[in-house]
C-alpha cells in the first residue's frame, strides 16, 4: 500500500492495533512512555475499525506504529528508534 492511511495521521504517533493483543499492550506502553517524555500526541487505532483494505495490509503485522503519518514500525517497538523518529 502506498498510500497513507487517514487515519494514521490522528496524532504525532498512531499506533494500529487490537483489543487483546499482548504484543499491542507493550508497544503502548512504551509509545506512551517516550511521547510523553518527548511531548508527542499519540493515538491508537483499532484494526477492526478501518477499511478492508488497511486490514488485510495490516492484520498480520500488528501492532503497527506510525510516526508523522507513515509507517514507522511493526510487531514491537523499540524506544530508542521511536526517540530517534521523534527528534528526542
């Protein structure tokens, strides 16, 4: 998909993900960490909530981060890459 998702442009940090999934709960964790350290907005999405076609791109890779719009990150996030995307 070469498209940006609208809905990955909510926040300074989007996270796509779904209720349930451990591996979307730490990667929250740790967004949340470094955007509030760094004063970033962060916003999380629900796989099931967008379109069919962002579903069957994303549905294997998430939890999906996005940064300024445009994927950043899949299945794990790591602070020091977040840090370095958001300028921290």
């Amino acid at each position: 998909m070469t498209e940006i998702p609208e809905w990955a442009g909510r926040a300074r940090v989007v996270m796509l993900g779904r209720a349930g999934c451990h591996l979307c709960e730490d990667a929250w964790r740790t967004i949340g960490a470094v955007a509030d350290e760094v004063g970033a907005s962060r916003a999380e999405v629900d796989l099931d909530g967008v379109d069919e076609a962002d579903r069957e791109e994303y549905w294997d890779k998430i939890p999906v981060t996005f940064v300024d719009g445009r994927r950043h990150d899949f299945w794990r996030v790591r602070e020091d890459r977040l840090r370095s995307a958001l300028g921290g």
